[in-house]
C-alpha cells in the first residue's frame, strides 16, 4: 500500500525558495574557481621580460685561488720562570704589546735574597781564608826556594792554599748562583710583541719551565695555504699575491710566495705554501681566515657574465639560462664559475661566448619558460671590471 505526501501551497513555497539558495550558493562558488583557473592559464601562456647578453670576453695573468690561515713567521715564544715560587705581580694581559726587557711577572723573593746574602758571606769567609792561606803559602815558598823548610812541610803549606783557593772559588760560584736566582725572580720579555697566551696570576705556585706567557709577533705575518697538485705548477717563489679576509671585508693585503713545501700533503693532496704579508698596522691577527690569489705569470683568456645572471638550482648548481630565440623560451644550463671581477665573474665551463644569456629577469625563470626580449645588453656593457679578480 502506497501512501502519498501531499504539501500544502505554503510549503511548496517554501522548498521552491530553499532550492533557489542553494543553486545561488553553487553558482558563486563555481564562477571565482573558473575565473581563477583562467588567470593561471593566462599567467602561464604570458611571456616574462628579460634581458639578455653574451659573454664577453677578458684577458688577465692565470691565478690560482686557495684558502688558508694566517700565522706568525716565528713559532709563538713560550715565556716561562726559571725558578719557583709564589707570584707576587702579573702585568700585561692578553692582547697588549711587550717589548724586549719589559717586566712580565714576579715572585716572591725573600728566600732568594736571603739564599744571595748566605752565599755572599760564605764567599767573604772563604776570601779572607784564602788570603791567609796565599799569604802563608808565599812566605813558606820562600822558605823552600832557600833551602830553610822541608819540602814535606812546605808541601802541607800548599795544599792548604789549593784547598782555600777551592773553596773560595766554589763560595763564589755559589754567590753567583744565587744571584742569577734573584734575578729569575722577575719574568722579563725576550722578544717585542704581543701576549696571545696568560696563564699566571697572583698567588698562584709557579714552577720551573712551565709557560706562564706566549707572545707573537705581528709586524709580518704569514697566510699559510694548501696548492692543489693541479695547479701546483703556476706557483713559484717569488710570486705576488692578493690577501682578503672574511673578517676585513673592503681591505686587501699583498703578500709574497716564500716557500713552497717539496711534498704533498697525503690526505688532501696539496702542497704547503707559505705566504710573507707585511703587518706594520697589526691588522692581521693569528688564526684568521684568509683568501690567497696568487697572480700566475701566464695570460690566460676567459670568459665573464654580470654576477647576477648566475643563479642556483634546486641542488645548488650554479646556472645561467640561455634564450633560444626560434623558440622564444630558455632553458637551464650549469655553468662552473671561477673568479670574481668586480661585477663581472670568470665562467670557467658550460659556455661558448656566442649564447643568448638571461641578464635580467631571470629569478623568474623555469627550464623551458617562454620570455619577450625587453632590451639587449649591447656588447661591452658587460665588460669587465679592471681589478684583481677574487674567488666567490
């Protein structure tokens, strides 16, 4: 049995105008999706404006671009006392400039100076004693050359005089020593330069031969570098080189090759070359991180981009696009960058000097985007900038 539902008009009016919002409802969410896809669409299909270049061309001397530390010339100079003790005064600290001469540290010398007034008495004694014993020993010569003493006893006489002049003379080695102990007492510098190590203070016992100070000298400094084996062979003695540290960005430095190690490191396979850099200001510090490009004799010919065309890809590659004007679209090419010029860097791979390269508008770039060309580099706008070349 079949039961039917019949609505009134009232509620048939009612579920006509339910039905008419919810359509409406549908209807403006529908409309901003389609018009939102056609933008993207639109977005996509747009040509992006660019600029565009070639490469141009550079002549300078080969170099070779390492890395490395500076470091004293000297090994750093390991002051310590030569007697122990309680220290009673510490003077400079870490940092400051110490002249030859100039006083470090004491101890206390009390038991050294009484050590020295001991020895110095002893050393009367034996003076006075030894005096007799010559005084005597003359007249009993005497005696002997004449004939007038035996010699058994005259030999008593002068073995007495050997014995005090031993004695006399070990009393005053003695007070000698006791001297020099005084003075170690009082730490003095050996060199000109500054403390980079303290390792004292007062109260503390110190012992003989412990190093209590290290000092450095900065006048001239040496940047201590690892020459790959390949390009080992553009390095010679003698040779110029162009300093720049991370930590003094816009000044430069120029050092001279002084030595160059005869064999290679095994692990990294490089050879140690040692760079001299005069340090009259003592801006260069031990220990900084240091760029070395040492200037080759040889011309070498290459190729130069705007810093700014090169960009990385998702694994960090450095890339250039290059336009493909048939296609009107670029497309993605790894290139191997070398030293930087000014604004200009060195491309060492991956280009011909006749490609289209992005120089402007590239950071919107993808593999196969299509561009309108905005303006053309005209040739030399890129030109490189004159100047030492730096490695990025």
């Amino acid at each position: 049995m079949t039961s039917t539902i019949k609505f009134s008009n009232e509620q048939k009016g009612w579920v006509m105008k339910q039905l008419v919002i919810f359509m409406a409802g549908l209807l403006a969410m529908t409309l901003p999706a389609c018009s939102s896809n056609k933008n993207a669409e639109q977005t996509v299909n747009s040509p992006i404006p660019v600029k565009i270049g070639k490469p141009q061309p550079k002549e300078d001397h080969e170099a070779v671009s390492v890395s490395g530390t500076v470091a004293s010339p000297d090994a750093p100079s390991n002051v310590s006392f030569l007697v122990s003790g309680r220290v009673v005064q510490v003077g400079p600290r870490e940092g400051e400039y110490v002249r030859r001469g100039q006083v470090l540290a004491s101890i206390d010398p009390t038991d050294y100076r009484l050590a020295l007034a001991t020895a110095t008495a002893q050393t009367d004694m034996a003076r006075i004693a030894y005096k007799r014993a010559d005084d005597e020993h003359r007249r009993m010569k005497m005696l002997y050359d004449s004939k007038s003493l035996a010699p058994n006893d005259y030999q008593k006489f002068k073995s007495q005089y050997e014995s005090a002049g031993q004695q006399y003379a070990q009393a005053a080695a003695s007070e000698k020593l006791s001297r020099k102990h005084l003075a170690d007492a009082t730490l003095c510098s050996p060199v000109h330069g500054f403390i980079s190590k303290r390792s004292v203070e007062p109260g503390q016992m110190a012992s003989p031969g412990q190093p209590v100070f290290e000092i450095v000298k900065l006048d001239t400094v040496e940047v201590s570098v690892g020459v790959p084996e390949t390009d080992i062979h553009l390095v010679r003695v003698g040779q110029k080189a162009a300093i720049t540290l991370p930590a003094l960005p816009g000044e430069s430095f120029e050092g001279t090759v002084r030595i160059i190690n005869v064999s290679a490191d095994p692990n990294t396979r490089t050879f140690m070359t040692r760079i001299s850099v005069p340090n009259p200001k003592h801006t260069l510090r031990i220990g900084m991180i240091a760029e070395a490009r040492i200037r080759g004799d040889r011309i070498a010919r290459m190729l130069t981009l705007p810093v700014d065309a090169i960009v990385r890809d998702p694994q960090g590659a450095t890339i250039v696009f290059v336009y493909f004007p048939d296609q009107k679209r670029v497309y993605a090419k790894r290139v191997e960058t070398g030293l930087v010029y000014g604004r200009e860097i060195e491309i060492k791979k991956g280009l011909t000097g006749d490609d289209s390269i992005i120089l402007a508008g590239q950071n919107r770039l993808r593999d196969g985007s299509v561009v309108s060309v905005a303006t053309t580099e005209a040739p030399g706008n890129n030109a490189a900038a004159t100047g030492k070349g730096t490695r990025q």
